[in-house]
C-alpha cells in the first residue's frame, strides 16, 4: 500500500473530532486482557461466507503482540498462516509468546485459538527506529485522486439500478450491500457491467479507515492496516476465472506483512493488488 499525502482543508486531510473514533479502534482492535499475554478478541464484520474476515484476525493478533513490546519499537514486518476457518459464532483467544526481546530487534508469535484448537499463528517482528542514508522507493501508479471516484456503496448502488443487470449478480450485491464494513473503499478502474466477465487479475483501490484515529500510536495505525490488507486478496485471484468457474471454497492461507515508514490509516492509501499466478487450488497475490 502506499500513503497519500492530503492537504489539511482536503477531505480525508484534517482530523476530525474525536467522537468520530474509528470502530476499528474503539471495538475490532480493542483486545479484552484476560491474563498476561492472554486476550480475547470480538467480532464485528462477518463476511457473507459466514467465516470470520482474515483481516480481522492479522489486525488482532499484531495489536496482542504490539501490548507485549515497549512504546519505543514499532512493529516492521508480520508473517501468519490460517490453519483453520474462524467460527463468528464465538470469541477468538490471542496467545502471545515473547521469543525473543533484544536491543534493536524482538520477535512475538501470536496463536489464535477457538474451541481449543488454534486457528491462526503469526510472527511478528518488531525494531528500534533507527536513521539510515540508504533510501529509495518506486514511484506510486499515477490514478485519479479518491475524491474522484465511487465509493464501494454508490458503486453497489450504480450496478442495482441497471436494468440489465443479471438477477444471481443483484442478489450477491445487495448481500455485500448490507453488510456494515469498517472501512472506506474506492476502486481505481472499477468494471462496467459488460467487462465482468473476462478481467485482469489486477485491481487498484483507495481504502482508509472509517472515523479518525489520529497521530497516537504508530502500532495502531499499523494494526489497522493489517486489518485492511486481507480485503481484495482472494477477489483479484479470481477476476480471470470467476464466471467460467464454480468455486465452492476460498480462503487465504499465508500472510506477510511489511511496514516501511510512518503512515496515517484513517488517511487516503492506495491499494494495489495483483495475482501473478494461479494453480494447484492455489493462487499467489
């Protein structure tokens, strides 16, 4: 993902007041402590697969794992594997183990457990902020500014009023339509209704966390984004095949995570997504 950088009087910019916290903070990502290095975790967005949302479970596990470092380290990579599929019907415990605490680097592994079983294990890696003169990056994709496109809902709502529109695709759409998702979505080159049979495995969106979070805890707006990053994954592995094929179960299987520089979450991040390969039931994004 790449951050953008809004002027102060741009929507998306400034901070608005603090009674307009994000959910993802003030509920998703905010951890019940049951014991040292013990948590629950609570459920607020089920996906219409009835399976709770990876992205839930990553942005949960780092928060457990950030509680056990100190303020003055921030959590630069994250790698996980789902072992099972997430029941919604009841809470998930967060297991953290201290593997290592050093003086510029520590580690934490997080284990996700439900019914007694684990469901989700993840290492994540946590360093001292250290200057470097050793710097470069690849310039961001050029694409329209987000006030400039449909949000996902005025897009959902777009498709629902054609006419044409096949009846099997306008009762998936008012499925997604209904769900109350935390977060804000933007899609760069979203398809007309004529183009949803043969795409790219490629797609760009702008996504942001609802509500404010503010300056606060770098970890935090790292937690959130974890929490995004599972969003399109899936999706963009099935745009070539979705229609010519009936696939009956998907889920994401292993998860890595790099977080290079401060960003803001609850500011515009340009979300690039694409799937170089597919097969053996299993697709790279």
């Amino acid at each position: 993902m790449s951050s953008r950088q809004a002027p102060e009087d741009e929507q998306g910019g400034g901070d608005p007041p603090g009674d307009l916290r994000s959910v993802l903070v003030t509920s998703v990502l905010n951890l019940e402590p049951l014991d040292e290095d013990l948590f629950r975790g609570r459920h607020y967005w089920v996906p219409t697969t009835q399976r709770l949302f990876g992205g839930q479970i990553v942005g949960q596990a780092l928060v457990a794992a950030a509680k056990s470092v100190s303020e003055d380290v921030h959590v630069h990579s994250l790698h996980c594997y789902f072992v099972r599929a997430g029941d919604p019907k009841v809470p998930v415990l967060y297991q953290v183990e201290r593997t290592r605490t050093g003086t510029s680097f520590s580690v934490r592994s997080v284990k996700a457990v439900q019914h007694g079983r684990p469901i989700f294990i993840c290492q994540a890696s946590f360093q001292q902020a250290q200057p470097s003169p050793v710097r470069h990056q690849f310039s961001m994709p050029s694409v329209p500014p987000p006030e400039e496109l449909l949000d996902h809902e005025a897009l959902i709502d777009q498709y629902l009023r054609d006419p044409s529109l096949q009846e099997k695709y306008r009762v998936g759409l008012n499925r997604i339509a209904a769900k109350e998702v935390p977060i804000e979505i933007r899609p760069v080159k979203p398809p007309a209704l004529n183009q949803l049979q043969s795409l790219e495995p490629k797609q760009m969106f702008w996504v942001r966390a609802r509500g404010h979070i503010g300056e606060g805890d770098m970890k935090m707006h790292c937690c959130v984004a974890a929490y995004i990053s599972d969003y399109a994954f899936l999706g963009t592995a099935m745009l070539p095949h979705q229609w010519r094929h009936k696939v009956r179960f998907m889920v994401s299987l292993d998860h890595s995570m790099w977080f290079h520089t401060p960003f803001r979450a609850d500011h515009w991040m340009l979300y690039e997504c694409e799937s170089p390969w597919a097969g053996g039931s299993r697709g790279l994004v």
